[in-house]
C-alpha cells in the first residue's frame, strides 16, 4: 500500500511520539523510517540534506519537506482537515499558545524525566539519574501551571482534543516508567487518564512497547 508521507522518525524520542500519536489520531500511516540516533544516522550527510539542524522528525509530503514536532503536527492536522486543528481563530491561537509554552517551558523540565529516566538508560544500559533540588521545584512550578489550567476542563482548549493535548501529552507517555510524581496534579491525572484510554493512543504505546522490546 502506498503511503501519504515519509515521517524520518526515531520511536523513543517525544518529539517524533508526538507525530506518531497524531498520525493515529487521524488514521493515517505514513512510511516510517527509522534514524537511529546512536549509530549517529541523524548526522549522516544525506539526513544533514532534510534537516540541516540534524534532528528528528522530518516529515517529506511530495517535494515538501518540514521539520519541528510543533509546525509538522499543525500541517498534518490541517491537511487532514480535522479539527485538532481547531477552525475558530481564537482556538486556533491557543493551541499555539500551548505549542509555544511546550516548546519553552513544559519541554525543559518533562521532557528530562522521558529522556533522563528511560531513553539514555535504553540506550546506555544504565541506572536512571536522579534529579537536581532545582530541577524538582521547577517540574513543581510547571506542573502546578498546567494543572491550574485543566481545572474543570476536559481539554486545554475548547471542550475537544487538539494538537495542543496530543503535543503536551506526549511527554506522559513514559510518566509511570519515568516515576513522574504526578500524584499532586489531579486534574493532570484526570485529563491524562482521558488521553490514555483512546485507542490512538494505546496503539502508539503499542508500537513504542515492540520498539522496547526488540531493542532490548
Ligand atoms: N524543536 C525540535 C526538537 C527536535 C529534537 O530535539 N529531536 C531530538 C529527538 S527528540 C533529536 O533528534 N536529537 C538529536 C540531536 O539533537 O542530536 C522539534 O520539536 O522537532
């Protein structure tokens, strides 16, 4: 079967979840392929030529090549003509709110527990590293954010899923294999747990869980 889009990918890296959760989202499969970061593909010449900051993921639709999670998840979900990309201008700004907050902030201090506490001890075989007092009271300080912001709503924006749930919700993924201390976040729990029982999403913990294991 011919596939829409090339997505270059690497299955354990948040930012390339993110497009994957999306993809399921939409039920699109695009062609996979594989960068492996550690044997240093990213860096390769050839990669170098799509993404010259030598990152995934990358996606190629026809001649058109796009790289950053944030503008690759906005690009699909508006070509598919879904409404993660919400159609309200107002909407529309703040699931770019969200994207940017990510990027800047949420990215920082989340994204470490996912790249600390599973993905390098994958990759080295090691024990997870602890974290600085400083590094736990700005998780804090985030994570009391957003929770503030999920009071009494289902989804961060409107009252439907967008890409700006699928974006930040990706870096949960690995919340329970990371001990991500999110007991406090009850409204984060809440709407995490709303996120994890859609079949989207249990399909790309699937797809991520044979990855695991097979590297393993
Ligand atoms: N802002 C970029 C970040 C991409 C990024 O940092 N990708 C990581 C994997 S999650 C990567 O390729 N790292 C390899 C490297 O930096 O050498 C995005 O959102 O796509």
């Amino acid at each position: 079967m011919s596939k829409d889009f090339t997505l270059y990918y690497n299955p354990i890296t948040v930012n390339s979840i993110k497009v994957m959760l999306l993809c399921n989202a939409l039920k699109i499969v695009p062609e996979y392929k594989n960068i492996e970061l550690q044997k240093g593909e990213h860096k390769s010449a050839s990669f170098l030529q799509l993404n010259p900051d030598g990152r995934v993921p990358v996606l190629i639709d026809g001649g058109f090549v796009l790289n950053e999670s944030a503008a690759i998840l906005q690009y699909l979900a508006h070509k598919y003509q879904s409404t993660l990309w919400p159609n309200e201008l107002e909407h529309q700004a703040q699931v770019l709110k969200w994207l940017f907050w990510q990027g800047n902030e949420w990215n920082k201090v989340v994204g470490a527990y996912a790249h600390h506490q599973v993905v390098l001890p994958h990759w080295r075989n090691s024990q997870p590293e602890s974290f600085s007092a400083q590094h736990l009271a700005k998780f804090k300080q985030v994570m009391s954010t957003f929770n503030r912001a999920l009071n009494g709503k289902e989804y961060l924006v409107g009252n439907h899923l967008t890409i700006a749930d699928i974006s930040i919700g990706s870096y949960l993924i690995f919340a329970d294999e990371a001990n991500m201390p999110l007991d406090k976040y009850q409204h984060v729990r809440r709407w995490l747990e709303n996120l994890q029982v859609t079949p989207w999403w249990q399909e790309t913990q699937a797809q991520l869980l044979k990855t695991l294991i097979v590297k393993l």
